[in-house]
DNA sequence: AGTAGGACCTGGTGGC
DNA sequence: TGCCACCAGGTCCTAC
C-alpha cells in the first residue's frame, strides 16, 4: 500500500530521470485509469510535455510540466510506478505507458483503482478535490504539537480513523497508523478526545518517527509496492504489528491481536498498548 | 460539522 | 485439480 513513505520514495527516485525529459507519447491501456479528463484529451495533453519537477502531497504525486500543465497520480492501494527501458517487456498489469526519450514510465494497477489526470494551468476539476482538502504535511514545522493536539481533541470517533482521515493527517494510511500507535503505546480503538495531551505529544512524534524511518527504508513492500526499479523496499522487515497479527510482540512476546475499527484493520499488542 | 458505512475494483487466497 | 466466495483498503459518496 503506498503510503507517504512510498509515494516520497517514488518522488525522489524519478526526480533525477524524468526532470528535464520530454514526453513523446503515451498508451493509455485502461482508459478508466484517466480520471480526467477523458482518455483522448489526456493524451493529447501530456504529448511533447516537458517535465519540469516532480513533488509529493500526501499520497499523491505531482508531476509539473511545461505550459503550466500538471500530471497528478494517485497509486491507491496496488499503484506503482517503474522506470524502465524500452527494450523490456510491458509489466502484466500495465495501464498507463508514459514514453520519454531516454525510457518509459509504466503505471502498473493491478485493482484499477488508481487514477491520473491531467490538469491545465489553473484547473482545479472536482475529482480532485481530496487534494485541495489535505491536512498540512505530517513531516513539516506546520504539523505540530499545537495542531496535532487541537485536531485529537476535536474527534470523538477512534484515535485510528483520525490517523487515516487524509484531512487531518495527510498520507497516512494503515500501515504507519498501526505501527506509531504501537510505538506510542495507544490502542486504535481509543476515543480519539480521550487521549491526554502526553499521549498525543507522544503519538505525534511516534508518528514522524515511523514516517521518516519508511521514507530511510524506502518504504515498505508487503503487497503491491515496489520502487521505480521494479525492487522492492525494507521497512517490511522493522514492522512491529502491521501483518503480525499473531505473532509476539517484538517487546513483550505478546500475541499481536486484530480487530475492526470502522471498515479497517488494526493490529495492536494488547499489553504494550493501552 | 462530524460520523458511519457502503461502493468502487480485481487478483490472490482459502475452503471445499 | 477446480470452482467460488471473500478479502485487501484509499477515497468518494450518501445518509444521519
């Protein structure tokens, strides 16, 4: 699952390959991948655009051309990006083939829930309105103590579904949400105005803690993820509870447990968090 | 405004 | 070995 670690994974992988390249064409090979505008203009939009950055914000990529034009790509849950010569065989699940002088750019998506789109100078289309509502960026001075406590004090629904509400804590996804509250010591089921204000100074750091070690271990591949180069990341191996349900808890032995909150998954360990 | 729950989507998996 | 129901889960949508 892409989380921000991934997706910044990804950011700065591609950064230094496709910034300064000219797209020369693209295939569109699931036309329901283009969520705007439609396959057809898409196309015609991104052809002999030139890449002029590429940026992260929460799980999107924002990829900056010329003419002002933007290329937005959200992966969801089984989205990946490989950078790829053009010698070698098209992934299984291609959707979308970017090609570039020196290369190609494979969307690969197995589910078909991920989604681009190709956005004019100014153009702000409905569709992508979870961009514009995102919570400042959980790795930056703006998310702080101050916020972090105001916005858990403001819930009364589980401390988890405020982790993963991408409206308070931008690219946050089950994975990092899991792991920073066992890290914090909190179980997900807790009322999120509950919490003490220790609690939540103690859960923020956990949770850029988690965040920034992801990003140092180039995300973390469990299912679908992978890096640009088709490899797969590290932070899989330094999981305490996501996926480990159980199994003992790497501090106290404990049987990781699981349970529902909402419609998601969390696993915790029932003695570590309280 | 905050909250809850279902829909979307399809490959992989587990049960029989 | 084959079939099928079910699961994964980020985001959008609707309803309360």
């Amino acid at each position: 699952m892409p989380e921000l670690p991934e997706v910044e994974t990804i950011v700065r992988e591609l950064r230094p390959r496709l910034v300064g390249a000219r797209v020369t064409g693209c295939r569109i090979l699931r036309a329901d991948i283009v969520g705007y505008p439609g396959a057809r203009s898409f196309a015609a939009r991104l052809r002999g655009s030139v890449v002029t950055g590429i940026k992260r914000r929460g799980k999107y990529l924002i990829f900056e051309l010329s003419q002002g034009k933007t290329l937005v790509v959200h992966l969801r849950l089984s989205g990946a990006l490989v950078f790829q010569s053009r010698r070698t065989a098209l992934p299984r699940f291609a959707r979308l083939v970017i090609y570039l002088s020196h290369g190609r750019l494979v969307f690969e998506e197995p589910r078909v829930l991920g989604r681009v789109y190709l956005l004019m100078r100014g153009e702000e289309p409905s569709v992508l309105a979870g961009l514009r509502r995102l919570s400042p960026e959980p790795l930056t001075a703006a998310f702080d103590r101050a916020y972090f406590l105001k916005t858990v004090k403001k819930r009364r629904t589980a401390i988890k579904q405020v982790l993963l509400s991408q409206d308070l804590c931008a690219g946050v996804g089950n994975i990092y949400s899991d792991e920073a509250l066992f890290r914090a010591g909190i179980r997900p089921r807790r009322r999120s105005c509950q919490l003490s204000a220790a609690e939540a100074a103690r859960l923020l750091e956990a949770l850029k803690e988690v965040l920034k070690e992801g990003i140092a271990y180039r995300g973390t591949s469990v299912s679908d993820y992978k890096r640009t180069d088709g490899t797969s990341g590290a932070f899989q191996h330094r999981l305490n509870v996501y996926g480990r349900e159980g199994e003992p808890c790497r501090r106290c032995g404990t049987a990781i447990a699981m349970v529902k909150v909402g419609s998601r998954r969390a696993r915790y360990c029932p003695l570590c968090q309280r």
